[in-house]
C-alpha cells in the first residue's frame, strides 16, 4: 500500500524517493507524497535518462517507428479502405453480433468457440467485426453461422441494433443492450456468463489490466484445465476442442498448385514469421527459431529426402530461409498460402497463425516453443516441441516479442530446440508414407 502523506514525515527513506534524489527529477516531485507521478519519474530515470546513448536511441526509433505505423495505418483506412457494409434497417432481425482482437491466430481460435456455441446450443446466426475484414472473410466466409462480415469500426453505430455483444479473445465478454426487450436466449447467455464471472476470482483485473496478466491468465486457466482454444468456452459452460478448431476460406480452383509447379502431398512447407500487425524493436521476434537453425533441419532433410520439395510460406515478418527449395514469401494470397498448406506433407513452424490454420486444415504440424506458454498453446493432435530449457515468459514484460526478458540476444527458449530434434519428428512422419523415397519426384 502506498503511504498516506505526512508532512511531518517525509518519505525520504522510501526506495523511490532515495533513487531520485541525486537525480534532476527530485525537485519536480512531491516528497511527502507517493504519487503516480512519482513513479513515472522512476521510470523515466531508470530506464531511459539513465541508460546508454545507443539504448536512447533505439528507443526513440521504436517509438518514431510505433507513431508511424500508426499514422500509415489511419491514412490507409481514410484514403484507400474499400467500402464496409453497413447495418440495414432489414438486419436488425439479427439479434447477436461478437467482435474480435489481435491476429489471425486468434481469429481461428475464435472459430472454434464459435462453431461449439453453435454446434452445442443452437446458436442462431450472427454478424462478426474485426479490424482486418480480409483475415475476417478469409477464416468465416463460408460458416454456417454467419450473417454478414464488417469492419469494427462501424460496430459503435451497429451495436444499438444487437441483444447482446460477443467480445472474444483468451477469455469473454458479454454484453447486453438495456434499452432493447432481451430474446430468452439472450437471458440464458447472460446469466450463464454471469455466474461463470463471478466464480472466476480476479476476472475484473484480469480484464481491466489485460496487458499486464495475460500472461499469468494462461497459468490460470491451464490450473482449470483449459488451453488457448477451450479457454472462452469456460465462461458459457461450453465444451471446445480441437474438432472445432475450423476455418471456412474460399480456397482457389484445384489447378492453382499446378500453376505453382506443385503436386499434392510432395512437398513439405515452413514458415518463420510472426504476427504482421506486431510492432516491433529488432529485426527478429523471439518467437522465430535462428535462421542457422533453420539452415541446418534444411540441410539434414535434404540429405535424407534429396528429392523432397521445402516451400517456404510467409509475408512481410518472414526471414528467407536458407537451404529452401521454393519461397512463397510475400507471393501468395490467405487463401491460397491455405491451399497449399492443406495440400502439404507437413508443415514446421513457430507457434504463429499458420500453424493454427495448418490444425484447422488437417495437415500434420510441428511447432516450436518459445517464449509462448506451452502448455495453454499447444494444440492437440499437432506435434508440440517443448523448449529444453526456460519459456513461458510471454506477457511478462511489455516487449517480450521482441526482446529476451532474460536479456539474452538469442533466446535461450527457442535456441535449446535442436536442428536434430525436429529432424527426427519429421522423419517420422515422411517415413510412415510409402512413397517418401521418391517425394516430390516426377
């Protein structure tokens, strides 16, 4: 608890208080009193005015970089965004809508929570907002339970016209419209959700400071029992597993693969990228294995499949790997970098959206552990490789993504994965064909 003020004793033992005292920023505060702005000024001192010159101007770059993006975005949106459907007056027969946040690995997720909801309690159709409409159609073009896609940005015009609003990430919010009389269904959703919230200690700080515990929100929801994709049902009493992770593209025409030189189930894919929306510090995420690593599983199955085709997916995240047979990097569409995943012997990644796609597809998957945790990530039925050594970091500091916690340059997680190990995996797989002497012969 922060001491109250006091001015007959100031708090001039206080840690903080004693650390600014030498510093220019003492005269700015208030000694008598522990204020926000008081650790602020903490902040600033220790990690910025007090850090080497090289470290002030890397910072300064990933802000500039930061508000540019930013920027590029908002001008992209304004001048050359397509035209977003908008709510007409014969929709409003559509009582459920659900908005979602971050990548495309968190849009398949939510396609699993929303296939079971449903699948299990006969969930009438809804209208879905996003801030890519283009992942948005990619993944939901074609369900079921689909009324029509839109940019998120019109939901704030939309929303009078809902009973309740699905927001779904890790975890869920329910929100209803008070002004509106509610369909039972839209009762028995909201008061489900409300027991399940108030079984659920700290779910309101977990909410409020969701940057801040994500990370310690996967520990607990694995103690329940529950992974990436089964975690929101948790709050619906809804039952998710991997036969609901499915994703819905509109996948191009069967002669596609024959235009790229590619034949079904010849050929294995990669992919070393990350999330495209991620702002980051460095040139490598810490999620990526290192590119020498990469190299040398290349090289091992080149010598033991000297007739296997490695084609290497990605966009503008994606380091070139060495050693590959073909890149597709920046090269293909959603659809179609999911027509060739589904089309792939194998596919090896980090833990990235491709790989969930590659489960929603079927196709066989190895993925590498990092700074993810691994045991609320790993998804059933995929080959999951455990780092030998730390991980699980994810969330624990702002920067994670870009930066080893640990501070190490090369991320002790994903470097104790060895070259071997996932050679050996694969092996296992190409093996079990009957035909693996001759992949990719013609």
């Amino acid at each position: 608890m922060s001491p109250e003020k006091n001015k007959d004793s100031p708090l001039t033992e206080h840690p903080d208080v004693v650390f600014l005292r030498t510093t220019y920023l003492y005269r700015f505060i208030d000694p008598y009193h522990y204020s926000l702005f008081l650790r602020a000024a903490v902040r600033l001192e220790r990690e910025f005015l007090q850090v080497s010159f090289s470290k002030k101007i890397k910072f300064i770059i990933y802000l500039f970089r930061w508000f540019f993006y930013k920027f590029i975005k908002k001008i992209k949106k304004i001048f050359f965004s397509v035209a977003r459907p908008v709510l007409s007056q014969t929709s409003s027969e559509v009582l459920f809508a659900a908005q979602f946040q971050g990548g495309i690995g968190d849009l398949v997720n939510a396609s699993a929570f929303l296939t079971a909801l449903y699948e299990n309690k006969s969930f009438p159709k809804l209208d879905l907002y996003f801030h890519n409409t283009r992942a948005l159609q990619f993944v939901f073009s074609k369900a079921p339970f689909v009324n029509k896609l839109f940019d998120i940005d019109t939901l704030k015009t939309n929303s009078k016209n809902y009973d309740l609003i699905l927001t779904i990430t890790d975890w869920l919010e329910v929100e209803v419209n008070t002004n509106k009389k509610l369909h039972p269904l839209s009762l028995s959703i909201e008061k489900i959700f409300k027991n399940k919230k108030n079984n659920f200690q700290h779910y309101d700080l977990y909410l409020r400071k969701r940057y801040l515990f994500k990370g310690y929100y996967a520990y607990e929801m694995v103690r329940r029992g529950f992974n990436r994709i089964s975690a929101p049902g948790y709050f619906l009493d809804l039952a998710i597993s991997k036969t609901h992770l499915k994703i819905y593209p509109d996948h191009p025409s069967e002669s596609y693969l024959a235009s790229q030189s590619l034949t079904p189930h010849t050929y294995i894919t990669i992919h070393d990228g990350f999330d495209n929306d991620f702002v980051h510090k460095t040139h490598r995420s810490t999620k990526q294995w290192s590119l020498a690593h990469w190299e040398n599983l290349c090289r091992l199955l080149q010598d033991s499949f000297p007739h296997l085709r490695i084609i290497q997916l990605g966009a503008k995240t994606s380091r070139p790997i060495p050693g590959i047979t073909d890149s597709f990097i920046n090269k293909t569409s959603l659809e179609e970098a999911a027509f060739i995943l589904k089309n792939s012997k194998l596919h090896i990644d980090g833990e990235s959206g491709l790989a969930r796609i590659a489960a929603a597809l079927q196709t066989p998957c190895i993925t590498l552990f990092g700074p993810t945790n691994f045991e609320y990530f790993a998804i059933a039925g995929n080959i999951n490789l455990k780092p030998q050594a730390c991980g699980g970091c994810n969330w624990f500091s702002d920067d994670w993504m870009s930066e080893c916690p640990r501070g190490f340059k090369q991320p002790e997680c994903l470097e104790s994965t060895l070259p071997d190990a996932v050679f050996k995996k694969t092996q296992e797989i190409l093996i079990r064909c009957a035909d693996y002497l001759t992949l990719g012969k013609t």
